[in-house]
C-alpha cells in the first residue's frame, strides 16, 4: 500500500511557490507516494495530467508586497466565510487522506496570515493519523521577520514539525544567512539541493519565475529561472518572426507585474545603446495587457517586445547576455545556460529574498548584482555600462546542488521509515 502525502501551498505574489510544491509532488509521486497536492493561491493551468491529485481552494492572492491584505478573484478583501471554507476543505482534506506526511510551503517561516489553516490541517491530519510526519517546506532563502515573530516560528517548528526541507544548496547559500539558526532548528534542516521539475530532470526549467509546460516553459520552476515567467505562455503562442534570440540581450522579470521598472529601465538602457544590437524583453502573463502594450508603443525599433515564451532556455542559452529580476529558477537557469548575465533584484516595500541570492550569485561568480532602488540606485545609463563591461564575460563552471527532487523523495522516505 502507498505512503499517502498532502501538500499544501498558497502563492501570493506570483508563482514560485506553487511551481516548487508541484515539482516535489512529482517527485514523491515518482517515488512511489500517493500525493495530493492542495493550492490556496490564484490557478495557474490545469493539471489533470500530473502523476497526483490537485485540489484547489478558493483562492486568495495580495496587491504588490502588501501581504498583510489578502484579495479574492475580484481584487476585494477576503470575508470571514472564505477563510471558515478554506479551513474546513483542509480539515477534510486530511481527515479523508489520513496522511502519512503532511507538507506545508513556507510556513511556519512566513504565511502568518494564513496560520490558522495550517495549523488546522497539522491538527486534522494528526487526528486521522497520529504518526503523521510533519514537514515544512521553503527555498534557499527567507524574508527575516520582525524578532517576536521569529521566537513564533521557532516555537511552532519545535512543537509541530519534524523537519524542514530548505531546497537550495548550503554550500552556496546557507540559510542562516536570511534567517537566524539556533541548534534546535539546525537539527530539523534537511538541504534538498535545488528543485527542479521532477519530469525532466537533466534538463533546466524554463524562466526562473514561472513554469514551463513542454520542452522549455518558464515554471515549474524546474530547474531553470523562469518557468514560472513562462507558465501561463500557451503552447504554440504566436512569436516573432526570427526570434531564436541568437546574441541578442534577453530582459526577463518572472511571471508577475513585479518587473515593470526593471523593463522600462532596460527600454532606456536600450536607446543608449548601439541600435545594431537586438534586445528582447520577454513580459509575464501576470502582466496587464495594458502596461503590455505601452511597453510594446515605446520600445525603439531594435527592441522586441513579447510575452514569456515557452522555449526561454533556448534563448537564454544563445543570449549574449541576460538581464533579469533574481529569483529561485533564476540561479538555476543561468547556472545551466552559462551566459553572462546582469540580475537586479525585485526589492520594493523591503523585500530582501532576490537581494540575498543576487548577492550569493555575484559572489560565485554567476552574475553582477546591481540594484534598482537605494543608495546608488541603477539608472539607464549605468545599465547600458554594465551591459557594455558583462557582455564578453563567460561564467566559470559552477557545480550547484541541482537534484533537489530525488533528494527531497529520498529524504521524507528515510523521515518516514525512521518515525515507524
């Protein structure tokens, strides 16, 4: 009889978070587990074909990095009986499965506001199942709280859970340098390595923010920085004509809106530039189509501008240099493709997650790290610049801990067997 496993995510600011919950559900699913995976945030593409079962709540998102107000469909403020719904769902969730591992993404480290529902599904599992594992899942990096919220997470990690899967390597990128680790937590960390889409292992994943569906869509935040970027992006989209993206300079920002000042900041650079030298800035589906279209209006005649692409590895890897925001595929696609590459990271109402990794990334080599806003904040003609002095540096081979699916299925088998 199969291990039964639920997991639980809600993405709120684009889709990295659900990108990385389906690539571990694939992977357990390979491994063997009956697996259903449960998402709270906006719905991304169907996925009736995925080696698990898929249940979505009624979904909740936020407006910018305003995390605090949680939104419907409609933009307007949840009401209390959508939150009863969405505990109640959870609650029966588990008492159906009875899980033998319970997974839940990012909390207790972040999701706060939604506390109440995952500490309603750690308590209904373990109900329907008194030897349920316990598990929390999160990337390579954290947003670091306010003092007495991380004694709160500290404190429900030592009661709740039994481990902590962090994927992302700690050779490159520790998690105590976004969060402080004491010994109690540093007992419960399991390193998974980087997740990358359980279905194509050898291969990167798409863009790093959003999923890819087919040889190179940018989420499933595979293994790649833009699959979430490239999610929504339809099989078989219409394209430019010559787009291969051969020594051109790719701008990519994810899958959300997040990018907008990182693609007119690059439009700017563009005019300062040669115009014999092509630029292509690839927009998100989360991105308005009418913020789409004055990008599109404005853009001089040797930039293209279009939406994510499903074949953005394939660019990526004959670019002449790439821009880009630095989130988690993000390191995972310019690791595999090895072009020069410039990340500015997303880091607006405080945000420090892509600062973190961008600076990681600049210490290994991997990219320059420049910053939009701040004290010696990037302007256009620091852009071109830095263009101008990246554009013929190769970056060194760089071995990153890339098989973080297998790992993560190893790691809560031995987890399991071990709590028998």
């Amino acid at each position: 009889m199969k291990a039964t496993a639920l997991i639980a995510v809600t993405h709120l600011l684009g889709s990295g978070h659900l990108v990385r919950a389906a690539n571990l559900a694939r992977a357990l699913a390979q491994a063997g587990f009956a697996v259903t995976l449960a998402s709270g945030g906006m719905p991304l593409r169907a996925m009736a074909e995925e080696p698990f079962a898929f249940v979505q709540l009624p979904p909740v998102r936020t407006e910018g990095v305003d995390f605090r107000t949680l939104l419907d469909e409609a933009g307007r403020p949840i009401v209390l009986e959508r939150k009863k719904e969405r505990i109640g769902l959870l609650q029966a969730l588990a008492a159906r499965l009875g899980p033998d591992v319970v997974i839940v993404e990012h909390f207790p480290f972040g999701r706060r506001q939604l506390a109440a529902e995952f500490l309603a599904l750690i308590e209904a599992a373990q109900a329907a199942n008194p030897k349920a594992l316990v598990l929390s899942s999160v990337r390579d990096v954290l947003v670091t709280p306010r003092p007495e919220r991380i004694a709160e997470a500290q404190e429900r990690l030592a009661s709740l859970f039994d481990a902590v899967l962090v994927h992302g390597d700690a050779d490159f990128l520790p998690l105590d340098r976004s969060w402080p680790v004491d010994g109690g937590l540093a007992a419960k960390l399991r390193y998974t390595g980087y997740l990358a889409d359980a279905r194509k292992p050898s291969q990167p994943s798409p863009h790093p923010e959003e999923p890819r569906s087919g040889v190179s869509k940018d989420v499933p935040e595979g293994s790649g920085a833009s699959w979430s970027m490239f999610r929504d992006a339809p099989d078989g989209a219409p394209q430019d004509e010559g787009s291969e993206g051969t020594a051109e300079i790719i701008v990519s920002g994810g899958g959300s809106a997040a990018a907008l000042p990182l693609f007119a900041l690059a439009l700017e650079a563009a005019r300062l530039g040669p115009s014999e030298r092509r630029w292509r800035i690839l927009v998100g589906r989360g991105v308005p189509e009418e913020a789409f279209g004055r990008l599109r209006a404005v853009a001089p005649a040797h930039v293209t501008v279009e939406r994510a692409r499903p074949d953005f590895p394939a660019l990526l890897a004959g670019c002449a240099i790439s821009i880009s925001q630095a989130g988690y595929n993000t390191v995972l696609d310019l690791v595999a493709a090895r072009r020069p590459a410039i990340v500015v990271p997303f880091d607006a109402g405080g945000e420090t997650e892509q600062a973190v990794r961008a600076e990681a990334m600049q210490r290994a080599g991997l990219a320059r790290c420049l910053r939009i806003s701040g004290e010696g904040a990037l302007t256009p003609a620091g852009l071109a610049a830095a263009v101008e002095a990246e554009i013929g540096r190769r970056p060194p081979a760089f071995r990153l801990a890339l098989d973080g699916a297998r790992n993560a299925a190893a790691i809560v088998k031995q987890l399991l067997a071990e709590r028998v």
